[in-house]
C-alpha cells in the first residue's frame, strides 16, 4: 500500500489559520425559544467565517431564564427527577459494569443510588428495597453456612454473618464496584453518585439512640435488666442477624442541623445500596437472578472460618464433647520434643480418645502444646462438611436432577 504524507493533503483537510478568507463553516446550536419571539429566530443552521468572533452569538435572554429557571428547580429537589436517569453516564456504566440484567430498569438503578437521608420521601428513596435486600442476604448467607457447616456455633455463626453481609464487608464491595459518593445531595447531582447527608466527623450518629436500645428491651419496656442482657439466648432471639443490638428505625440526625436533617456515615450509606439493588434484582429478575449475584459478589469471596474461633478453655470443651457423643476421655499424649533444655523448646502433643486422635498441637511447653491440641481437635469438630451439599433454594423450583439429599442438623455446640 502506498504511503501517504501529511503533507500532501493536509492542504486540503487541515485549516490554515493564516488564511483569514477561507470560509470556516461552524454550525452555531440551534436555539428553539417557545415565546412569541420565535419568528426572529431561524431553525436554520447559522454559518460562519473566519473573520466572526462565536462569542456574539450569545443565546436570547429569554431561553437563559429557562434554563436559569430549570436549574433553581433541580436544586430544590432532594434527589434528582428519574427523567435523569437514563441520561447519566455514570448511572450506565454501573449497569454494564455489574452485567446486571435488562430487565431491571436503569431508573430503579438510580433509586438504589439514594439513601433516605437525601431524600426522606420513600417513593425515591432505597429504603423499601434495603429493608426486602437484607432479608434476602441473610436468608442465603445464614443458608449457606448453615448447610455447609451445620455445627458452628452460634458465636462464630453470627461473626462469620458479618464477615459476609455486614456493614464493614458490603462498604468494601461498593468500593470495590467502583462508586463514587457525592458531596451533597441535590436534585442537579449525577444520579450515578451514591447520594447521602454525611455525619460531621469525629461524632458518632447512634451514639444517643444506641444508649437509649440499651436501656429498653424490644417489646418497648424500659427495663434495668436489659442493660446487661448480652446472653446467647438473648441475642438470638431480640438482635439482628449479626447478633448485635438492633438500631433505631430512624435515621439519626445531623448534629449541626438543628435536628432538621437526618445524617449517616459513608459506610452504612454503602451497604444499604449494596442490600437496595439485591431488593431490586429480586423484585425485577426474580429468585435466581438474586440469588446468582449474590452467589457471585458475596459468597464467593474467601472467609478463614478456623481464625474466627476462641475458645477459654478447649480442654474442658473438648472433655464434655467426648462425654455428649460417647467417646472415651479425651488423653493428651507427647509424640515428639526437641531442646527440652534449651531455651527455645518445641512439645507436639496429641489428644488421642482410644485409639483415634482428636487433634494435634506444637507449643514452646507441654501445657501451650496440649491447649493447642485440644483447640485443634475442637476446630476439627465445629468445622465438619458434608462432601456434597445442596442447599434447598437450589432445589425450590424442582429438582429434576435428582440432586436432593437432607442436609445434616446437628445437635448443637458444647455449653460449658
């Protein structure tokens, strides 16, 4: 192919800036003003030379009061008008970026993208889809630890909960989805923006409300003894699904606003976008569209279970362990040492029950060595799965395949 140079067209196809008598056609923007003075004004394209100065083209007063106008009514709105939505660059993206289905709308996108402290109206806001997203997280998460590891207890269980689904993980995944946060919210804010009332820094928004749970149980009683109801039993039964002391339905307030204007923190304002678009793929998509993007965005990421255990005293656990399933007593036995005069020693016991060992641990002294045995056989126990699980929501719709099989139920964790 033969090479062409610059050069040699770029006479024809580059402008000159010398030659001020070569028409330069620049089509102007084409102003459609909708009072009775359209009739000055063509539809036609306007032309210009070189010798025009473009800054005389300024457009008429009374299309500047339109957009002057249009523009003082987007700054009064809380939230930007759902008209919007399909025009933001951001707002797509997201959709393309997370391969969400077509048949959520972008407009229920932008709805996940705003909290209810920018705009406390629940039509516009996240907070109807939040509320349907939690539940869905924690019906699948507590489902798939429940069946994958049926005897954890019920600690490990609610830590292993927030590891997945709290407010610390979902703030991560929106980061990680590359959300922006703005700065205020606004009607005349990108609708791809994350839009929330930030709290001052250095405050802590539920540090009056959390006091105020403390001292009243659920039922709305204002009870002393709630004050120091943190027992197991308790938390399962009158928290959340982290085990925590549930919030307030409301949102607390800014500090510096009067009391006017609710706040929250970047990350709470994060994971109730994050349970929001759940909301809304469950509501749009339907169970397995939910389902497989939960599949693929939460669960799929790695928890070291065996580093969320901490037992006080493993031996004694692992004592009444034995006694509940009717093993022998657990005996602690030295396999190997070395440099037991030295100051650096090393003791590997094993906890043998009979003649089958439990667990096996290495410790600078023979009592660290037999702690660390009876954890590891401790571990060994709570962190059993099956070889082939499948859940029940796998199977709701029918299970043609004949893949169902009863998923294990343990009796339950040593109390001691």
């Amino acid at each position: 192919m033969k090479r062409t140079w610059l050069d040699r067209w770029g006479a024809k196809w580059l402008f000159n800036r010398s030659r001020g008598s070569s028409p330069y056609l620049l089509q102007a923007h084409n102003y459609r003003p909708q009072s009775t003075q359209a009739s000055q004004f063509s539809s036609s394209p306007v032309f210009l030379t070189l010798d025009d100065d473009p800054t005389t083209l300024s457009p008429p007063q009374s299309v500047l009061s339109e957009v002057k106008e249009s523009q003082r009514r987007l700054e009064q709105l809380p939230s930007p008008p759902v008209s919007r939505s399909t025009q933001s660059a951001k707002l797509n993206a997201l959709h393309a970026r997370l391969s969400l289905p077509s048949r959520l709308p972008i407009q229920t996108l932008a709805r996940t993208l705003v909290d209810r402290t920018a705009d406390p109206d629940p039509r516009f806001n996240n907070s109807s889809l939040a509320l349907l997203g939690s539940s869905i997280l924690g019906y699948y998460t507590s489902e798939h630890l429940i069946c994958h590891y049926p005897r954890l207890p019920m600690d490990v269980l609610f830590a292993a909960m927030a590891a997945y689904v709290g407010p610390r993980a979902l703030a991560a995944i929106t980061r990680e989805w590359g959300v922006e946060f703005a700065a205020e919210p606004g009607g005349e804010v990108d609708p791809g923006l994350l839009q929330f009332r930030r709290t001052p820094p250095g405050i802590d928004p539920f540090s009056e409300s959390e006091s105020t749970t403390r001292s009243m149980d659920n039922t709305g009683r204002n009870d002393r003894a709630a004050t120091w109801r943190r027992g197991l039993s308790s938390r399962v039964v009158y928290d959340d699904e982290f085990g925590n002391l549930r919030r307030p339905a409301s949102a607390p307030t800014a500090p510096d606003s009067g009391g006017a204007q609710p706040a929250t923190t970047a990350e709470d304002a994060s994971a109730q976008f994050v349970r929001a678009l759940i909301g809304a793929l469950y509501a749009h998509g339907g169970r397995a569209a939910a389902r497989a993007f939960q599949q693929a965005h939460v669960l799929s990421r790695t928890l070291n279970l065996s580093a969320v255990f901490d037992f006080k005293y493993p031996t004694r656990d692992l004592s009444r362990l034995c006694l509940r399933e009717g093993f022998e007593a657990p005996v602690a036995r030295l396999i190997a040492e070395t440099g037991r005069q030295s100051r650096h020693p090393v003791f590997v016991v094993g906890v043998y029950s009979a003649r089958d060992k439990l667990g096996e641990g290495a410790g600078a002294s023979l009592d660290e060595a037999r702690v660390r045995a009876a954890t590891a056989a401790l571990k060994g126990w709570y962190l059993y799965s099956p070889m082939d699980v499948v859940t029940p929501s796998e199977v709701e719709d029918g299970d043609a395949a004949g893949r169902w099989k009863p998923n294990l139920v343990d009796c339950g964790e040593i109390i001691t």
